[in-house]
C-alpha cells in the first residue's frame, strides 16, 4: 500500500473518532497515533495532522457541496463512513490541485469498498463524480 492511501486510510479513521467522540481534531489525531499506529511513517502522521483540522473546519461548505449532489439523501441521514469520505473527496476536489481528479475519486472508491457498504461505492462516486464536474466546470 502507498503511503498516500494509507494516509487517507488513518485520516478517515481519525475523522470518524472526531465524528463519534466529539473531540477536538487535535485530540483525535494523536489518540489515534497513540493507540492505533504508534510507529506510523512521518509522512502519514503529517498528512493526517495537516488534513483532518483542514476538513473539519470546511464541514459546513463541503456538507452542502455534499446535499447538492446527494439526490434525496440528508447528510445526516448518510452512513457515518459514506459521510466522512465524502467529505475527505470533497475536500481533495476543492484543496488538491497537483492531484488529479481521477485519483481522488479513485482513492475515495477505495476507502468505500474497504470501509463501507457495497451500497457506498457507487453511492461515494456518484456524488464526488458530480462534485468533480461543478468543481472542475468553476475552476
């Protein structure tokens, strides 16, 4: 596994505490280290430190980038993971512009298949496919 979808594996595992625990972003991020990968590459510890404040303060604007393009769907009536990736590919979409959109749905689709529901993969790329067309249309 890359170090960079590894990264993304932990920064969806560190929001999902951020979003069950109710903690500070911070918080969650070195709890997570601390009890789940105390020898994580310094390169996974930074992207998850750099990239979990970053998505949690954008919440409001990628929630509703999100609603837009979830046909029928609440966000608070998504699965928790489908809502965290979502927002994780939403962020990347918006924030990482020397990485191709491709990819960043790609990895999303992947954090699906690994995380959530057979339902979650084609739910997670419908609507970061349709996230990836506004995006790239006001770009």
């Amino acid at each position: 596994m890359n170090s960079r979808h590894h990264a993304r594996e932990v920064t969806l595992q560190i929001l999902y505490l951020w979003e069950i625990g109710g903690t500070d972003p911070a918080n969650a991020v070195s709890a997570f280290f601390a009890g789940h990968e105390p020898d994580a590459e310094e390169a996974v510890k930074a992207y998850a430190a750099t990239i979990v404040p970053q998505v949690v303060e954008a919440v409001p604007r990628l929630d509703q980038l999100i609603s837009q393009h979830a046909k029928n769907w609440r966000i608070e009536r998504m699965s928790i993971i489908d809502r965290l990736i979502l927002r994780l590919g939403t962020w990347e979409l918006l924030h990482e512009r020397d990485t191709p959109p491709a990819v960043i749905l790609n990895e999303a689709i992947e954090l699906a298949r690994t995380f959530g529901t057979d339902d979650s993969v084609k739910f997670v790329n419908g609507v970061l496919d349709g996230i990836r067309k506004t995006t790239a249309a006001s770009a």
